[in-house]
C-alpha cells in the first residue's frame, strides 16, 4: 500500500456529488459534522434499475452479448482440444 493514497467513502462522496450536479434540498454538506446531509431515498428509482430500467443497462447488455461474442472463438477452440484430448486418450486406451 506504499505510494497509494486511500479515500474513504465520504471523501469520494465529498468530491462526486457536487461534480455531478446532485446538490440541491435533499443534499448539502453539513459543516459541523463534515458530512453530507440527505433527504429522503427515491426507491422507485432504485427499484427501477434493479428491474433493467437503468440508464446505461442497455449499453451493459450490449457490451456484455458483444463480449461474449467475441469469445467464442475460445469457447470452440477450448472444446475442440477437450474433444482431442478424449479421443487420444481412448485410442491409447485401446491399443
């Protein structure tokens, strides 16, 4: 851990939050205690994410087919050398 520099949950809040425009009545830094004070949680948002309604679950899912796409020639490549192996070893089996 030499060299790194370790950032807690609320430092990385303390520099995300108002970066990304989220400041307003339901957040604001609280100077006495150093903490983000907050109102009340949007569960429907949540709870819309969580079904595949996110903002980026489109891209994710697309870059996940994508991915998976562009394994294949491994998947194949991986089965047919099993299939090799298999064979080699009955026919050494039977001689």
């Amino acid at each position: 851990m030499a060299g790194q520099t370790r950032y807690s949950r609320t430092s990385i809040a303390a520099r995300a939050i108002p970066a990304h425009g989220h400041t307003g009545d339901a957040l604001a830094w609280n100077e006495a205690t150093q903490h983000y004070d907050f109102g009340t949680i949007d569960w429907s948002e949540f709870q819309a994410v969580l079904k595949g309604n996110g903002p980026c679950n489109r891209e994710r899912l697309e870059a996940r087919r994508s991915a998976h796409e562009g394994g294949r020639w491994v998947r194949e490549a991986a089965a047919a050398h099993a299939a090799k192996q298999k064979a080699r070893a009955a026919a050494s089996q039977a001689a």
